[in-house]
C-alpha cells in the first residue's frame, strides 16, 4: 500500500501535456511513501502513447486498450480495476475538464476521500498534505487527509518529466461492463474561429469583469487603435456576449505569446493564466494590488482603469 | 420532469483582508449566489419555460443568513426551495466533498428528481467535484463542465456539450436521470423582476436537520482537515508605477515605444 497511481490525459491522438507533469508529481509522492510510480492510460493508441510516456521515474506503465476517445465510464471502470489490482496507496489524475469527469466518480465508489485542483502534495506516508487555493486565487491552503486518497492535480504546477526510462509495459484486461456506459461521446466541435486570431497579436488589450459594463468596452477598443494593437478579454467578458468567443485568452479559449499582453480589470483566475502566461512582457492595470494577476506581472498599476486606460489612449492619439 | 439545481451561497473577499487562524476574518467577507449556480438556475428555469421541465427546486447547505441569496433563485423561477442547516454544521470550517455529497444525497434520493443541475465550481473553495460524486452516489448518469443543453430531451436522453480545454466542446449523450455541471455563459442569467421577488416571498422554503434527512453528524466532519490558510507568497519581481494616471499612463507609454510595439 505505498505505490501511486497516476492516470494519463490524451485527447485526439496526442498526450496532453499534464500527461507528464503528473509523472512528475507521481514520483515525487512515490519517493516519500517509498513505492513505485505506476502509470495507466486509457483508450486509443494506448501501445504508442506508453512508448512517450516511459520517461525518468516511472515504474509501471499499465495500458488499458478499451474505446477511443475519453469516455468518464470507461475511465471510471478501468481506473476503479486497477486500484483493486495495484492496491496504490494514492490515485493521481489530471485536474483536466475530463479529470473532473470522472476522479470524482473513481474516489465515491471506492469509497476514498477526493482532494482536488492541488498545486502541491507532500506525505510521511500516512498523512497526505495537499496544497490548494481558494478564493480564485487570494489564499492557499494546506488540508491534511489519513490513508488512501484520490488526488488532482493542477496543470502547469510540476516540470514536464524528461528522459528515458525502464518501465515494464503491461496491457492490463480490464472487464467494463458496456450497460454500465450511460454517455456516449459523438464528436467534437472547435469553437472561437472566425475573423480575428488573437494568438497572432503582437500587443493585446485584454479586458476583464472590471469594465463593469457593455458600454465601457469601448474605451478599451479605442485605446487598441490608437496603440494599433488587438482587443481580447477574460472569459465573463465572452460569457455576457460583450465580445465574441474567439477573442477569450485562457484555458477553454486560446493561448496567446504576444510580446505585450495589458491586462485590464482581469483578477488573473488559474484559468485565465493559463492561456497567456507565455507572453514576453505582462501589464495588469487593476486596482487590487492583491490580485493573482501581480504574480506573473512584469509591470502593474494599481490604479483605476477608467481613469487610467483614457489616459494611455491619449498618449498615443 | 422535475430538476433540482443545487445552489450555494458563497464567501467574497475583499481586495484587503486578514486570516484569522484557517479562515478570512468575517468583516472581509461578503456574500453572494455562486456565479455558476446562476448559470444552473436559469438553465432550469428556462427548460420550465419551455413545458420540459414541471418544477424546479432548489437545495442550498447554508445558514439563516443565506436565506436571502436563495431566494434569489426563487425570484428567478424557480418553485421552491430547500435549505439544509444543523447546529452540527456550525462552525465547520470546512465541508469537503464527501461531507456535501453525503448530505445532499438524502435531499436528492427525497426527491428523485430526473435531473440535477450543479455549478461546475463554487466560487469559494473551487472543489469542483460534487456533482460527479452525487451522481455516483445515486447512480446517476453525469457530465461535468457542461455549456450546452439541448432542450427537447426526448428519449431519456440529455445531448450536451461539454467545454474541453483549447476552445473544443466534446458533443456527448447522457441518459436520464443524470447531474450535469454547468458552466458558465451556457445561456444568460436573468435580472429577478420586481414581481417575481415578491412573488418569492411566498414560495415555500423548507428548512431541514441532519436527522430530518437521515445523515449522520460525523458526515458533516469530511476526511479532510483544513490545517492553514496564509496569502500565496508572490514569486513576482513587478514593476509597480505609482503616481497619478497621467504618471502612469505616460510610464507604460514609455515602455510600448521602447519595446517598439507602439505606433
Ligand atoms: C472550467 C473553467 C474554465 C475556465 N476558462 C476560462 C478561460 O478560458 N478564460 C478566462 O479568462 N477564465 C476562465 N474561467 C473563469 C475563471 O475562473 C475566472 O472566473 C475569470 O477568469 C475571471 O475573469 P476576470 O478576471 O475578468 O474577473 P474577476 O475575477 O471578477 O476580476 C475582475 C478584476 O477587475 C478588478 N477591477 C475591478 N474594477 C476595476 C477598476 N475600476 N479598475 C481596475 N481594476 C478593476 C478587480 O480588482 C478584479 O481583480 C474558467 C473557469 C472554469 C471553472
């Protein structure tokens, strides 16, 4: 009972990144109960994906060849089998929308306790200590739990596992019970095309909830002409309709790198972070100076944006 | 059909505040109905509106005090409300997600409602992972992270999107009954008119127990102990500009046109 688990993501024939930062995260859990790191992934090309998945530090890689693309029943079914199988002391899984599908699902029926979206976890082999926020970000918290748990993780939190490793490759026959599937997954849509491709911009001017309303998004599209640069938003900004989808940085809209990303009334939520952490140099105007967006930003005002955000239009009119 | 939304009132922090021990000291906190209930609500209400669903109830866990809130969602539409509260469940500073499913279960398998209607989160503790449990509980069928709901749902069958990450939705069927997590902007949350704040005053609101509904208290303790709360520590070396807007507007003009990316 001192081995972890850690289920892999993938999603239309390639592994997802988080794929190998859960190796990550699984070893070093793995090193403090002094187990082993198994690794399992589930449906499609399960043989090709175990060859990327053998890096440093995993032990076992077990492949369960069942359907294709992600199904939570599948998942659920194959997930529950192998902890009978294995008997790990923790449950490692993606805190990915299909990590949510279905951890919560695995944890109930064995009857384990859940921790999730946690951005640090540590254990003396008995207590597990689970960093995670809340508050959108404000505070961290530590939460402590006994014995065997289902445990999330974060995406972006650990270093990707590197190099090659000796696992023994195993195809595990898991028995699912196809009346037991109740979703069937019937295809996938990419949404946000159209007209403007923000991941293009070399400057974005980013908007967030603190424009308040439908009729202050102008000011934020004029300081984007006079700086000659592309307007993007948070997600309520999409939500509201107050700008179309394909302008939403983060985690369900896009991924931006411009050289400068401005970022106005946006708190800086994980899943907003998520999509434009990657830009060369980040400004957040906002008036909280505790805002999660100060974390990563290379610049800040902590000031008002309609006073601030009139006045840089002027400079440049 | 019969759906309930599970809501929750949920804590808001000022931009300044202090911890107290493993909480937010109370006087920086405010109180609100979770942002992606309001989605759940409006959800319901609507398929009400459109002769699929027959009533909508609400279950919320909360003291007196979020009353308020919750009827908000009456106000909205919804025909009644349930609100579970226990001197068991004071002071808890921590319901985690077998503490909930384990109450909100009872309420469910009462009602046997054909469909439940979670967030996808709460805005506080960000969990996200009671509906799934729930579902599982009550064998259920589920979909977390929903943004989409057709509404004719013929055949026993919910056909739905669910918002995967990188702008592509997953088209998936779910079979009856089943808990879906919704998400936001999967439609417009209303503004309560006035009449249907008045009108919410009347609905029923059913206070129940722990022992009303048949949960053990030590239910209510969860297998996971909040042990510290503190402020991240900010790994960040900013560039605070400080002055007035002129100041600091002509400051990031500076930098634009040293990064050569203003016109
Ligand atoms: C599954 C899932 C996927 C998600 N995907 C995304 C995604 O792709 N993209 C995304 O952005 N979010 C996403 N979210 C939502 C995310 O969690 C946050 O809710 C969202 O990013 C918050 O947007 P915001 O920062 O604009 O709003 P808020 O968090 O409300 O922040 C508003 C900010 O404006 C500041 N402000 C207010 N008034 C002023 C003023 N006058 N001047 C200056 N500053 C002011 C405030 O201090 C605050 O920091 C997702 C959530 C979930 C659960």
């Amino acid at each position: 009972m001192s081995d972890v688990l850690a289920i892999t993501d993938h999603r239309r024939g390639e592994l997802r990144d988080v794929s190998y930062e859960i190796i990550t995260a699984g070893r070093e859990l793995a090193d403090e109960t002094g187990g082993d790191l198994h690794l399992a992934v589930i449906s499609g090309t399960v043989d090709d994906f175990a060859e990327k998945l053998d890096r440093e530090g995993v032990d076992a890689i077990h492949t369960v060849s069942d359907g294709e693309e992600f199904n939570h029943g599948v998942y659920t079914q194959a997930t529950t089998q192998l902890y009978d199988e294995l008997a790990p002391q923790y449950v490692l899984i993606p805190n990915s929308v299909n990590g949510l599908d279905y951890a919560p699902a695995v944890a109930n029926g064995l009857d384990l306790p859940i921790v999730t979206d946690v951005v640090g976890v540590e254990t003396d082999g008995e207590t597990l200590t689970a960093t995670r926020e809340m508050y959108g970000g404000k505070v961290e918290t530590t939460n402590d739990l006994e014995g065997p748990a289902v445990v999330t993780i974060r995406s972006a939190e650990w270093p990707q596992a590197e190099g090659t490793g000796d696992a023994s490759i195993e195809s595990f026959d898991a028995d699912i019970d196809e009346d037991d599937l109740g979703s069937t997954v019937n295809g996938f849509e990419e949404v946000a095309g159209g007209d403007v491709d923000i991941s293009e911009a070399d400057v974005l001017v980013s908007v967030g909830r603190g424009i308040e309303e439908e009729d202050n998004i102008p000011i934020i599209e004029e300081l984007a002409d006079a700086l000659d640069a592309t307007v993007s938003s948070s997600r309520p900004i999409v939500d509201n309709g107050w700008l179309p989808k394909n302008r939403q940085v983060g985690q369900s809209g896009k991924v931006v790198t411009p050289d400068v990303y401005i970022a106005i009334g946006i708190s800086g939520a994980v899943q907003h972070v998520a999509g434009m952490k990657g830009s060369d140099t980040i400004v957040a105007i906002n008036t909280d100076p505790n805002a999660p967006i100060m974390d990563i930003a290379d610049y800040a005002i902590h000031d008002d944006l309609f006073d601030v955000v009139p006045a840089l239009t002027e400079e440049f009119q | 059909m019969k759906i309930l939304v599970t809501v929750k009132e949920v804590a808001t922090v000022e931009d300044e505040f202090e911890i107290e021990g493993t909480a937010i000291a109370d006087q920086y906190l405010g109180e609100d109905l979770n942002e992606w209930d309001d989605y759940a609500i409006e959800e319901a209400v609507q398929l009400q509106e459109n002769g699929v669903a027959d009533e909508v109830v609400t279950v919320t866990i909360g003291p007196e005090d979020c009353e308020q809130t919750i009827r908000q969602a009456l106000a909205k539409g919804a025909d009644r409300a349930i609100r579970v509260w226990d001197d068991a469940l004071e002071g808890v500073d921590l319901l985690d997600v077998g503490a909930k499913r384990s109450i909100l279960q009872e309420v469910i398998a009462a009602e046997d409602p054909d469909l439940v209607l979670t967030g996808v989160q709460s805005g506080d503790d960000s969990w996200g992972a009671t509906g799934v449990s729930l579902a599982e509980e009550l064998d259920y069928e589920w979909a977390a992270v929903v943004n989409h709901l057709e509404h004719d749902l013929d055949d026993g069958i919910a056909a739905v999107r669910r918002e995967l990450e990188g702008g592509v939705e997953e088209l998936t069927d779910v079979e009856l009954p089943a808990v879906l997590s919704i998400q936001t902007g999967i439609n417009e949350p209303r503004y309560a008119s006035l009449r249907g704040i008045r009108q919410a005053q009347r609905k029923p609101l059913d206070v129940q127990t722990l022992g009303d509904l048949g949960v053990d208290e030590s239910a209510v303790e969860g297998a996971v102990t909040l042990t510290d709360m503190y402020e991240p520590e900010s790994e960040s070396d900013v560039t605070v500009w400080e002055g007035s807007a002129d100041e600091t507007a002509s400051e990031l003009g500076e930098l634009l046109r040293d990064k050569g990316v203003a016109p």
